[in-house]
C-alpha cells in the first residue's frame, strides 16, 4: 500500500510523484550538526539516504522543502526557494541529526504520522543539503576504474586545487589546512571505493589526490597506476612510500573554507585526510630478484630505485640497496615475533633522517638480534640497527589492544586502534573524546596503561 502526503506544497512548475510519502518536520531544526552523506534512493514509497556501507535513513524534511519531478520524471528535492538540492541516484549531503526516534516524538516533529511502513532509523534534516555534482568538479577529475569488485574512484587534481594548496603552503599559517610535506609508507588498498593508502591496521587511511598526469589501469582487475610519463608506478597490493603534503583531518574548522569546499564536493566515501601527492611515488616490496617479478617489471624496480632516491636524497645504488633489504627485515620480524614472544616488542624500518631499522626489546636485546642476524643476509652492517628498551613486549602490547576494544565496546563508543610501536603502547582513534571521558568517568573503568587517544574526523572502515 503507498501514502501519498497530500499537503506536499507542490506547485508549478513542481509536479508531485502520487507514489512517494515526503514527512515533513512541523518547523526547522537546525541545532543539531551531525552529517549525513549518501545516496538518495526511493525503497517502497520513501526517499532514504543510502550509506556507503549499504544502510539507509528516512529522512524528516524542512518544512517548505518539495518532492517533485522534472521533465525527464527524475524524482527531486526542492527547498523553499525552488533549488534542486537531492536527486534520485544521486549523492547528497545534509546536516542535522538522528537515529531511533519514538512514535512519541515523531508525533510532535511532524506535520503528519509515518504510516508504519515507514521504518527508521530517521534523520531530522537540519542545514545545507545540497546535491553532490563531483563529476562536474572544477577541483578534481573523477575516474572510474574497474577492479575485482566493482568501479574504483581515481582522484585527479585539476589547477585550482593546485593553486589553493600552493597558496597554502605559502602562506605559512600556525593554523593552516595544509601540513609540511612529508613521506607516507603504507599498503595501497582499495577501501569503500577508493584506492587509500593504508599505513597499519585500523589506522586511518589518507586518501590520495594525485597529479592530474597520473592515471589508473585495470588488467584482470588488477588496479595499476601510471606516473605522468605513462610508466607504471604500482599497483594495489603493493607496500608504497609517498611523498606529498596532508591535509588535517578538522575540516569542520571554520577558517579552513577552501578544505570544506574541497569536501564537499568530493563523493561521501572519500573522507580524508587527504594527500597531496607529489611527482615522487615510491614503492617499496618490488622484490629484488628478477624472477620473481613479472616479465617487462625490471623497468618498474629501477624507476622504483630511482624515484626513492630522488625522494629521499640517495644514490640510486643505495635505494637498490634498501630494496634488496626489505624481505629480509620482514623476515626478521616474523621470526623475532614468534620466537622471543618474552622479550619483543617490536620491529620498524626508518627512511629518514637516516635509514635503520628500530629494534624493541623488554631486555637482552643486543645479544638477541645478534643471534638472528648472524650470518645472514642483514649481518656486517653495524649501522643498519637500532635496538630500544621497551617496558612491555609485542605480545602484551596486543593485550592491552584487545582490553582497550572490549571496553570501548562494553561503553558502546565506536573506535579504531593499532599498535604504537614506537610509543610502545596503542593508539585508540575516537570521532569523539568528550564522550569517551564521560562514559570512562560515569562508569568507572579507566583505559589500560600505556593507551594513547586521539581524535580524528573519521574512522576507517573495512574493505
């Protein structure tokens, strides 16, 4: 059975869908400022807003907003002035707030009752809806690559957003939206639709905007991408270092208009922090044998040498070096991981200010590594290690991760975490402090020791 809203405010040139049920909030509200982004979709007679992860809100429209369709029967969202501000199919933004409502308050929100079809959660729309145009953008290109699992976003920068990045860094603010440039290592992986460059498990991932030279390919959907001179520069799978400048993550602040502009265009699951990327892109776990590489990729090993050398101020001969040192750290890790559990605490390469590799141990470190080291492909090389006390080893250090998740779980706060190796504890990233101190101190539980909390705009999620 459909409802039809009779008092929908439709007039010319507006044209009513008889077959779409359109609440409408009995006066605005626009004191709460929670962000709904997503697809509007119709399901069953009701406009909902589609999360990327495939959930969906009803939402409780402004009063004088219309549901119409255009001459093409496209079914849309007008506010009072008469400006399209959500489309059927198509991304939208807007502000305000929601979740389980009552029939209670539904009641007195709304100008008529929900039939009870319509099921929550809800969303009181608030401020600013506008529709997503990003393929239309005069900040970046939008490509759409194909992969095992569906079409990726590739994000190319156009010169405007060149030029606000450049205007920027020139301007040198205490408070500016661009940091310093700096080198990001981690895997490139494809999250929500985006390739991002993943620097440790349930850390949050930067989203790269690359040169607007760059592109991506796909072969056997594989995604692979080309630096400006047409070579490959890597693929998904691959374990990167990235030279660029990031963005922070408080794109809410209100001086940063130019970020906020950028967000707002960009398509809902492409969440920062963002990368600026640089001409310089590194990769990093191209093996060092040649048989072990695909045929035509020795070309790719070298251009890698050559771009970590331009990047990092090395000899080509030195980055071929580091390369070629690279699986035999991660096999050092692996075998100090699962052998000397009691003493271990951790295991990082450093590329910069000088390139090392930062050993943990609880005790007896030296003599430890000296024993794996021994005759091997690491061995003779007395400045490549760095070996630091640690007070807990690897192995408490993921109990105390996983007591820190059952909590935050326990008090019903969403969280990400990781190992912090160099701080020897964990990290533990919150969209919100404030209320993760207040459910601490209303329950009495405290954080285990040696946990560190930091705020961020957005938690990842999973592929």
């Amino acid at each position: 059975m459909m409802f039809v809203l009779a008092a929908c405010g439709c007039d010319a040139p507006c044209n009513c869908p008889p077959d779409v049920f359109f609440p409408k909030q009995r006066s605005h509200r626009d004191v709460m400022d929670a962000e709904l982004c997503g697809t509007l979709v119709l399901v069953d007679g009701f406009l909902r807003v589609e999360w990327p992860d495939g959930t969906s809100d009803l939402p409780l429209w402004p009063p004088g907003f219309k549901v119409c369709t255009d001459k093409d029967g496209t079914i849309q969202v007008r506010n009072k002035s008469g400006q399209v501000v959500a489309e059927v199919g198509k991304e939208v933004y807007m502000g305000g707030g929601g979740g389980g409502m009552s029939a209670v308050v539904l009641t007195e929100i709304l100008q008529k009752p929900l039939p009870p079809s319509a099921k929550g959660p809800y969303w009181i729309v608030g401020d600013g809806v506008r529709l997503k145009d990003f393929e239309n953008s005069k900040l970046f290109a939008l490509d759409f690559v194909p992969a095992e699992d569906g079409d990726v976003f590739f994000i190319r920068r156009k010169p405007l957003l060149n030029s606000w990045v450049a205007d920027e860094l020139l301007a040198n603010s205490w408070n500016s939206w661009m940091q310093k440039k700096t080198l990001v290592t981690g895997e490139v992986k494809i999250v929500n639709g985006s390739i991002r460059i993943v620097p440790g498990e349930d850390r949050v991932a930067p989203l790269p905007l690359w040169p607007s030279e760059y592109r991506a390919s796909s072969e056997n959907g594989i995604v692979t991408i080309m630096d400006e001179t047409g070579r490959k520069a890597f693929r998904v799978g691959d374990q990167v270092v990235i030279e660029g400048h990031m963005t922070t993550q408080d794109w809410h602040y209100i001086g940063y208009t130019h970020l906020r502009k950028l967000v707002d265009e960009l398509p809902c699951q492409c969440g920062g922090p963002y990368l600026m990327v640089s001409d310089i892109v590194t990769a990093l776990d191209i093996s060092g044998s040649g048989e072990q590489l695909p045929t035509g990729d020795q070309e790719l090993r070298m251009g890698t040498a050559e771009a970590y050398a331009s990047a990092l101020g090395v000899s080509v001969d030195e980055a071929l070096r580091r390369l070629k040192l690279q699986d035999p750290i991660e096999e050092l890790g692996a075998a100090l991981e699962s052998q000397e559990t009691d003493t271990f605490a951790g295991l990082w390469v450093q590329h910069e200010p000088d390139y090392r590799v930062i050993v943990m141990f609880t005790h007896n470190g030296e003599e430890t590594l000296n024993r794996y080291i021994q005759d091997g492909p690491l061995s003779g090389q007395p400045d490549l290690f760095e070996v630091r006390m640690a007070s807990i080893t690897l192995t408490e250090i993921a109990e105390v991760q996983s007591e820190t998740m059952r909590i935050c779980e326990e008090l019903g706060i969403e969280t990400n975490s990781a190992e912090d190796l160099e701080n020897n504890g964990v990290e533990l990233y919150v969209t919100n402090k404030t209320q993760l101190d207040e459910a601490l101190q209303k329950t009495g539980i405290r954080l285990p020791d040696r946990v560190r909390v930091t705020e961020v705009n957005e938690l990842s999620q999973d592929d």
